[in-house]
C-alpha cells in the first residue's frame, strides 16, 4: 500500500503535515523555527507577542505537576515593533510561520496585523485564552462582544488565513467557538492551557510567582478531546486540536474528534524535537492498518457512532 497523505490545506494555508508546534514553546527566532520545521513539524506557531513589550512574572515561571506543567510566564515578550525587526531581517521563504498575537484592545491586534501583512508570514493565530494575565487572554475570550468585535476588524487587515485559539476557562465554549465562525475566523485551536495552581506543602506557599497558571500535558487532554468533539458538532471551518498531544496515539484521538491538525506543545518537553517524527509514523502506521490513503479519511469519524 502507497504511503498514506498527511498533508492537508485550512482556507488556502497548505503543510505537508497535519502537526504544528504549538505557541508559547519557543520564541520568534526563524534559525530555532526552521531547525523544528525540519524535525517534522508542519507548521510553527511563534511565541505569543504584544503590543508593548512585557517582561512578565519573576520565576518561578514553570512548575511540574502531576500529568503535566504549569506556567505562569505572564506574555513576556519584545512588542510588535522589535518582532518586527526580526522578522524582516530574517529568510522566512517556504517556512510556514503562524504569528501569534495578544493583546488587550482591537486596535492593538489591527495595528500589528497591518505592520505583519507584508511580511511572508503565512498566517496569524489570536490568542485570546491565555488563562493567567489579567485584561487579556482568557478576559478577552469570555466577552463574546469584544471577541465578535474583534475577529471582524482583524479580517479586515489581512488576506491570510486567520486562526483564533479558545480557552476552555470561559462558560460555553461551543458559544463561542460559533461566534467566531460567525465572525469571520478561518480556523480555531482548540484549547490552550487551564487556569490551574499548585502549592509547596512545606512552606504553604503556591509554588509560581503570579500564584495562578494554566494547566498543560496530558492532565488535560481528556478535556481538550471533548471540546473538539463538541466545538466539530456546530461549525464548518477547520479545527486545530490542542492539548496533552504526547504520542500518536493522542493524536489519532484528536483527528477522529474531528481536528484536522493538531498543535503539539508539552509533548516536546516528554519526548524531545523527536516528537513530531515519532508521531507522524505512528498517524501513517494507523492509516495503513486501517485501510485509509489520506488523514483527512479519518476527521471526525467518531460522530459517526
């Protein structure tokens, strides 16, 4: 039997394989982007920028938990206009970058989309669901007004596909999940971390410096799994699952929810850059056994049931 096709396309963005890094794992550095493209990623998501540049929290930033991590970086990062500057010093060519974007009002997320346009990003993913700095993030993702608000305007500067992350810390996220459609968004990621916290017994103190983190690993999983296959159940555009994804195993579960590639973050600090090697055999493996030439043979094929 042929070797099974992994590529697939989301609104004219093409990857030759369905597995992205997922943002927040590594920063804008192309040379650092490139070297994990080349590992077998099929697109890179950069680290989440702002506005303004942010120093975020003092340490301790990252903590491991039973079933995963929790972080509390607090959106460190060098603002829009030095990202900027990297960008465009920097051969991005074929890398099929995804920039992702936070921030705190509309017009900070138009102004950076309109300074990116030129650039050879391929696309741009809002994170609107970070679980642990106050006015934005998961602030953000639980105004369904600002969220509408928001998409609408950022369409209206880019040509590129335009991908929106959800949080799962919100009331209703198939709510939102359709309000974005509604609005506009080419894609979702479905989710990012839990707002989460963890305590030293000893001193009785909570270990991170903001207290409160979000939650990421395979502790989550279950509860990203379930939001992809209920958010697969009410929209049309494409999903990006996004959650404890350490093996291929995890990942077989995300498509058959109903995701069409899925993002891996935490699984590169349990298995290293081999990770996306590792689970890229294992979805071909899969495929092969059960007959199938294509990934997208196997999207959503659990609602069958």
């Amino acid at each position: 039997m042929q070797v099974p096709d992994l590529s697939i396309e989301i609104s004219g963005f093409k990857m030759k394989s369905p597995l992205m890094l997922a943002s927040g794992i590594f920063g804008t550095s192309i040379k650092l982007l490139r070297r994990i493209f080349e590992t077998g990623a099929g697109a890179v998501v950069t680290k989440s920028i702002g506005y303004v540049k942010r120093m975020g929290y003092n340490n301790p930033t990252l903590v491991e938990v039973y079933g995963g991590y929790l972080n509390a970086i607090g959106l460190s990062n060098p603002g829009i206009k030095e990202v900027y500057k990297e960008l465009s010093r920097s051969k991005i060519n074929d890398l099929p970058l995804i920039v992702s974007l936070f921030g705190a009002e509309t017009y900070e997320f138009t102004e950076m989309i309109s300074l990116l346009e030129d650039l050879k990003v391929k696309a741009y993913e809002l994170n609107i669901s970070c679980p642990h700095v106050e006015g934005f993030g998961a602030e953000v993702c639980q105004n369904s007004d600002l969220v509408k608000q928001l998409i609408m305007a950022v369409k209206a500067k880019t040509r590129k596909p335009l991908f929106v992350k959800l949080s799962q810390n919100t009331t209703d996220i198939v709510q939102i999940a359709k309000l974005a459609e509604n609005a506009g968004a080419d894609a979702l990621t479905v989710v990012n971390t839990l707002k989460a916290m963890a305590i030293d017994i000893e001193t009785g103190r909570p270990i991170l410096a903001n207290k409160i983190g979000g939650l990421s690993g395979p502790a989550i999983k279950p509860i990203a799994l379930r939001c992809v296959y209920e958010i697969y159940q009410n929209v049309e555009i494409p999903i990006v699952g996004c959650g404890g994804i350490i093996n291929w195993q995890d990942a077989i579960e995300f498509f058959l929810a109903g995701a069409t590639a899925i993002q891996i973050g935490t699984g590169i600090a349990y298995e290293g850059l081999s990770v996306f090697e590792k689970i890229k055999q294992g979805i071909k493996d899969y495929l092969i056994l059960k007959g199938k030439r294509s990934v997208k043979e196997i999207v959503g094929f659990a609602h069958s049931f």
